[in-house]
C-alpha cells in the first residue's frame, strides 16, 4: 500500500509541474508543484496557531472541522501539520495555521514544509501575514530580510493572496496570507 500511495503521489507531482507549464496563464493561482494537500479531519477541539509552537495567536476550531493538510514541522517536541480550514466566524473564509499531529485524522506522510512550495528566499520588504486571506485577520511580520517561503495562493475578493512561511521568525515557522504578492 506504501508503495502505491508513493508512486501515485510521483505521478501527481508530474501532472501537476506539466499542467503549471502548459497553462502560465493562470499559474499564479494555482499552488506550485510539490505542494500536495491531504483532505483530512479536526477530530478533536483544536487551535489553529499561526506559528508552530504554542505561544502563537490562534484560532479554536471545534472536533469534526474538515481540513486540508499540506506539510508539517516538528517544534516544542510537538509534530505540527500546516492546514487551511474553515474559519470559526464563517465557513466561507479559509483561516491557515498548525495543529498538532494527534488532532488530525487520518495522518499521513506529509512532506516538511521545507520541502514543498516555491524556493525560499529573501523578503523584499516587511509584509504583514495574516491568518486569513483578508486585512481584517490577525497578523503576523514578515520582516525585510526574512527567509520566506510561497507555499500556495489563493482568490479572496478578487485578489490573489499568497500562503507564505518565514523560516526566519522568532516565532517558528510564522505561517500567512499576504497581499500583495508576485511570486
């Protein structure tokens, strides 16, 4: 089963980097190769942390909130998974954030963050990166100078907002949407 699941996860990777490349078009809305997203459940009450560690603001979501997984990281001897869910205040508004491992169901191997997404580099200037692909959510900064990651975009009231890491946060693996953002 492993290795079926491996090798379907191989043919993905390559549909989808032939599917970027034969329409760039619309490649800016779309999330680049190697990131992958796992339908998955909340199981239990959980906060949804815009960083991976438990001093982070966040979001509480009740048990049985579907999510999509894309990624983990492992930090305060905690495995955290980076997921999109529904926001608490409206199902129409996608919040981002960690959860714990054990919150999900199923688990699944998931790739590190480090590993999925476009290539890291250097924040051009300060963005503020929100929980949610709008002004009003809470933030976090990305500073100047950061190493920062695109993981994926997404549409909100007619603007591409981009799901960005900071790899060089203070608060670990700070997690947001930002607008405006060219990849």
């Amino acid at each position: 089963m492993g290795r079926l699941k491996h090798l379907a996860v191989l043919f993905a990777l390559i549909f989808s980097a032939g599917a970027m490349v034969a329409s760039s078009a619309s490649a800016a809305t779309q999330s680049p190769a190697g990131t992958n997203t796992t339908p998955t459940e909340i199981t239990k009450p959980a906060w949804v942390h815009q960083c991976a560690a438990m001093h982070c603001g966040y979001h509480a979501v009740g048990a049985h909130t579907a999510a999509k997984a894309y990624c983990w990281v492992s930090h305060e001897g905690i495995l955290w998974d980076l997921v999109t869910t529904s926001a608490p205040w409206d199902p129409a508004v996608q919040i981002v954030g960690y959860v714990s491992e054990d919150a999900l169901s199923p688990t699944e191997d998931f790739d590190n963050c480090a590993n999925v997404g476009l290539p890291s580099r250097s924040a051009p200037t300060t963005y503020w990166a929100h929980s949610c692909p709008l002004a009003s959510c809470g933030y976090g900064v990305i500073n100047e100078g950061h190493w920062m990651q695109p993981q994926f975009s997404v549409q909100s009231n007619g603007q591409t907002w981009w799901v960005v890491l900071d790899h060089s946060s203070p608060d670990y693996q700070l997690a947001g949407y930002i607008y405006p953002f060219t990849p």
